[in-house]
C-alpha cells in the first residue's frame, strides 16, 4: 500500500549508566545517547540519519531492532510495539528487521564459511528446508555479484567490498523488510563505495525493502536517501524531504554540515560560504542546558539558554527543532 508506515518510532529514550566502584557496581552518571525522538518512516523509502560522531545515529538503528534495549517510548513496527516484546516474542518479528553493520570483517565470523554465515539465520528462523538452503544462499550471492565457488571461503579471503556483499547477503537470507544500514561503506574505498550503493537500490527495487541509511556522509545520503533525519547530541534537529533540506535547510547544525559538502564544480566551490562551527560536541552526560546545541550556534539567544527547543512542523515534511522558528 502507498505511503503505508512500517516503522513509527515514539519519544524514544535509550540511555547508559555508567557504574564506578572498585567493583563496578555503583551507577554513577548516566548517557542519554538518544534522549526522545519520534519519526515515521514509510514502506519501500529510504530514511537518512545524519550526524556528527556521538550524535547518537548508531544507538538509534541498534535501539529499533532491539540489540539494545530501550530505556522508555516505543518502536512501532507493522503495528506492534516491538519495545514491549520479550525476547521469545521478539524472534517472530526480528526476521523482518535486519542490520547492516559498519565494520563488515567484524560483523563476520571468522571461523564461518561463507555458506555457513548465510546459512545461519535461515537455520536459526527454521526457513526453507535442509537442502534448499545452499540453493537460496547460492542465488543471493549471485545477485550480489558473488560466484558460487566463494560458498567455500573464509570472511578474510576477501576484500572490503566483497565482505559488505556477505553481511548484505547474511541480510536478505531471511527475506526482511526493514533493514538499518549502519555506516555501511564507510569503511570502503571510494571506488566500491557507490558499486554498494547501486546494490543497496537495486535490492530495494527487486524486493521492496525499507532502509534506515545511517551515515555521515550527506553528499551520499543525498543520493539514496527519500528523507533526511538529522540528529544532534541524542536529539533531533531536522526532518525533512532530501532534496528540501538541501535546498533550504532550517536548522544552524543542518546549514553547518550541508556547507561541508562539496560541490563539483570548482567555480561554485569557490564562491560558496563554508559555515565553520566552533567546539566539538558536547558530552551527552552534562548536556548543556536550553538547546543542545546553544555553545556552537552563532544564533543563540537568551531563550536558547533556559528552553529546549521542540520539533516542529513549517511547512509540510519539514520540522525543525529551533526557536528561530518558534510559532
């Protein structure tokens, strides 16, 4: 169905205590790596995240499939909240929701074949039987442009590419739906980087998948992305349509890292006003009070000191978090 939610995720809290002591047994401060978010994402689209380093983008993509448990909201996946589910319950749902990980060689074991890490998880989610399975493994790789002879390798056989095509393929073994790309060529050469992302839509083409692309990369997730979701020390700054945000982002934090991008065109390039923030990002255990990202904005005003600023909407698909903007 057009523009159906798959995902609707609502206040979202994930945060970590950290434990002191001799033993480690006194909580001491706590993390609020991602401090009440909400967005929806829709069936067969592409939802960039983006943001600095501890921004909290990876704690997100782990928190909605439930590698970590999230500390309050709720994950609204196909109409269930997945955040109430135990871990029996959980294994119904977690077919349908996969994860690409930034560090392809560590997602990968190493004492695994190739035909037995894509193998496993049919194995673990009892699909297809026994001697279907090499049939179904044997057709992912070929659609990754991976030949049949390399069932019988080992993860360090191969390059950097060719590792990210076996994690996607560990991936798409279980016929998912919803799959959060974590950084997923960060790590490769350039070269192979957008051979990865041409894969990436093919595969969402062939099989109608919903990605979460979380990247660093705006120039990149420009590219895949439908919308784009900006975040900013656990919270989120902006939420719009690509091609918008780009056009005319809202948030200072948003301007700031559009500037960084390049342009190729050298003309253009020159001419253009780079926007330099100052500071590094704060530390998401004494997080600065009033708005986030007051000590870096050259628009702070007296109210950026003493209220946080909520998301709102603008205009249609576009909210921002920003008093600049307040109704």
């Amino acid at each position: 169905m057009e523009n159906e939610i798959i995902l609707e995720v609502q206040s979202l809290k994930k945060y970590f205590s950290i434990k002191s002591g001799l033993f480690a047994s006194t909580v001491g401060d706590t993390v609020k790596a991602v401090d009440d978010i909400s967005f929806k994402v829709k069936k067969g689209e592409t939802v960039g995240l983006v943001g600095e380093t501890g921004s909290g983008k990876t704690t997100v993509g782990r928190t909605i499939i439930k590698l970590y448990e999230p500390t309050a909201g709720s994950i609204i996946f196909e109409g269930i909240d997945i955040a109430k589910l135990n871990e029996n319950e959980m294994k119904k749902v977690r077919r349908k929701l996969q994860m690409i990980f930034q560090d392809p060689y560590a997602s990968l074991d190493p004492r695994l074949t190739v035909e037995d890490i894509v193998k496993e998880p049919m194995e673990i989610h009892n699909l297809y039987k026994p001697n279907e399975r090499k049939e179904r493994a044997t057709y992912i790789l070929n659609l990754l442009g991976l030949d049949p002879e390399h069932l019988t390798r080992f993860p360090h056989e191969f390059s950097g590419g060719q590792r990210q095509r076996i994690g996607l393929a560990r991936a798409l073994a279980v016929e998912p739906e919803f799959i959060v790309a974590d950084e997923p060529v960060s790590a490769l050469d350039v070269s192979i980087q957008a051979q990865i992302i041409n894969t990436f839509e093919d595969l969402q083409e062939k099989f109608n998948l919903t990605y979460l692309f979380i990247s660093h990369d705006l120039a990149m997730v420009k590219h895949i992305s439908n919308s784009i979701i900006v975040m900013y020390l656990g919270r989120i700054m902006e939420i719009a349509p690509s091609g918008e945000i780009y056009k005319k982002p809202l948030h200072p934090y948003t301007q700031a890292l559009i500037s960084a991008v390049p342009i190729p065109d050298p003309k253009v390039e020159k001419s253009r006003e780079r926007i330099l923030l100052e500071g590094d990002i704060s530390s998401n255990i004494k997080l600065p009070k009033g708005c986030r990202f007051r000590p870096r904005c050259k628009y702070a005003m007296d109210i950026c000191k003493e209220v946080e600023p909520v998301l709102e909407e603008t205009e249609a698909g576009h909210s921002v978090a920003c008093h600049l903007y307040k109704k």
